[in-house]
C-alpha cells in the first residue's frame, strides 16, 4: 500500500512512458509508474504502480517488480528477481541470476531466486550474487559484493560485504544501548536488538511511513554531525 506522501506524488506525475521504451505485451505496468529513456520491458514483466526506472532499464520476462520502487539509471532485473515494495535500488547496479554462468552450457531453466524485500536501498555499482534474501530495509554501500542472505536493517559493505552496522527505515545508523533499543535519530521510532534481530517498535514494517515522516527534511551529513 502507498503511504499518502507517494500517492499525492503519483497523483502529481501520472503514468509517463518516454517514447524510447520498448515494451512487449503482454506485461503489468501499474498506474503512475513512469520509465525514461531507452529501457526495454519484456513480455511477461510485472511492475507495481507508482515506480519510477531511469534510464536504459531493463525488465525481464519473469521479473517481478512492487509498489513505488525506485530503479535508477542503467539496471538490468532478470528472470528469477522478486523485488519487493519501496526498494531502491542505485545507478548501475547490478543483479545476477546464474551463479557459475558459462556460454557453452545452457542454464535457462535454473536460474537462481533473489529476493530483495520491502523498503531496501542496493547502492550505486554494488553487486547482488543471486539466490540470496536481501532483508527488509537492509541496505547495501555504494560498491558493495554482495554473496550471502542480509539480515533485515543490516548494513553491508566491501567486498564481499560484510556487515557494518543496523540502519534505521530512514537510512541512520541505529546505536543500541544496554537495554538492546535504539532511536532513529531523524525519524525518532524506537528499534529493538533481540537475537541479532532488528525490528521496529513503534511501526509495523508493513505499515506505510505517516505522512510527516516520508519527507526528508535534514540532509545525512548533518544528522550525522549532530549524532557525533
Ligand atoms: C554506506 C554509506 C551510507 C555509509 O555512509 P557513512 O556511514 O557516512 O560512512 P562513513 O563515511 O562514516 O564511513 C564509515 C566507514 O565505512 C567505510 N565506507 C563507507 N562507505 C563505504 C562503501 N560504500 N564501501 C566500503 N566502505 C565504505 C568508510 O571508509 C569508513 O571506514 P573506516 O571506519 O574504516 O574509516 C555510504 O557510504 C554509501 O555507500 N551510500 C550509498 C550511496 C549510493 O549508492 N547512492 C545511490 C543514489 S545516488
């Protein structure tokens, strides 16, 4: 479901398809989803509403793509990759479906599942090995390989990415206290540590963000400062 933030912007930008696209029926582009420059929908693709994908996207035939999911510049999604609702995911970065790839053999048929769940961001040039789970709202550094299942909130970088810290639904880094909570210093929901487990105490991770929240309003540095 769209918070109230996203449906105000549909409503402001209404379904636009560049006349560069290329789209083979039949396919499901949902209603103010928009697509630039030179991106090619093959047949068979699902995209959710309210989407926004660059330019030089491509969908494939078994991709499936939910609600008001960012894709920016120059990102390929193939056959076997679920990408949930409100993920976004950065220019160039790339996703995979075969894990040992080789032209001689043909593999069509075992492509391999990546699932990259609600409200998480793939940063800019990073790699996603298939057949991993990228966790809900987890995020993934600029750069980034990653080759193994990313727990929910996780923050992942280097190669391979490992795990560097939790980050809030807003994209903070979450410090928790002895009491295993944490708040999200621009935002202010409350998080819980438990099992090595992040959850959100103040919002369920299927709600929608309220309005008041889905608007940025400082920018990273400068929460960041204050935080230090
Ligand atoms: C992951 C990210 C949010 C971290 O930001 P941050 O917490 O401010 O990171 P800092 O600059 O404080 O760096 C913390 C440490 O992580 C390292 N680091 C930060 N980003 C890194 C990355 N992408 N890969 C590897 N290491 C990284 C820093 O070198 C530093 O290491 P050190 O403690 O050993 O010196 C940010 O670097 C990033 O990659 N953002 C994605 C941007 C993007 O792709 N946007 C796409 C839309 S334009």
């Amino acid at each position: 479901m769209l918070n109230q933030a996203s449906q105000i912007f549909q409503s402001l930008s209404t379904e636009y398809i560049h006349p560069t696209v290329v789209i083979d029926e039949p396919c499901e582009i949902g209603e103010g989803t928009r697509i630039w420059h030179f991106s090619h929908v093959c047949a068979g693709a699902k995209i959710g509403v309210g989407c926004t994908l660059g330019q030089n996207i491509m969908v494939a035939g078994g991709a499936v793509i939910g609600d008001n999911v960012k894709i920016q510049n120059n990102v390929s999604v193939y056959d076997g990759i679920t990408i949930e609702d409100d993920v976004f995911l950065g220019p160039s970065c790339v996703l995979t479906n075969i894990t040992n790839p080789r032209s001689q053999i043909v593999r069509k048929k075992l492509y391999e599942k990546t699932l990259i769940r609600r409200g998480a961001t793939i940063g800019s040039n990073a790699t996603i090995v298939c057949g991993v789970t990228i966790g809900l709202y987890a995020f993934i550094g600029a750069g980034a390989v990653v080759r193994s299942e990313v727990p929910d909130y996780a923050m992942m970088l280097g190669v391979p990415a490992v795990q560097r810290s939790w980050m809030s639904r807003h994209g903070h880094t979450l410090h928790f206290d002895e009491d295993n909570e944490a708040i999200c210093p621009e935002s202010k929901l409350a998080y819980r540590l438990n099992n090595n487990k992040v959850s959100c105490m103040d919002l369920g991770e299927d709600e929608p963000l309220p309005d008041e929240l889905a608007l940025g309003k400082a920018t990273y540095s400068n929460i960041k400062c204050k935080e230090n």
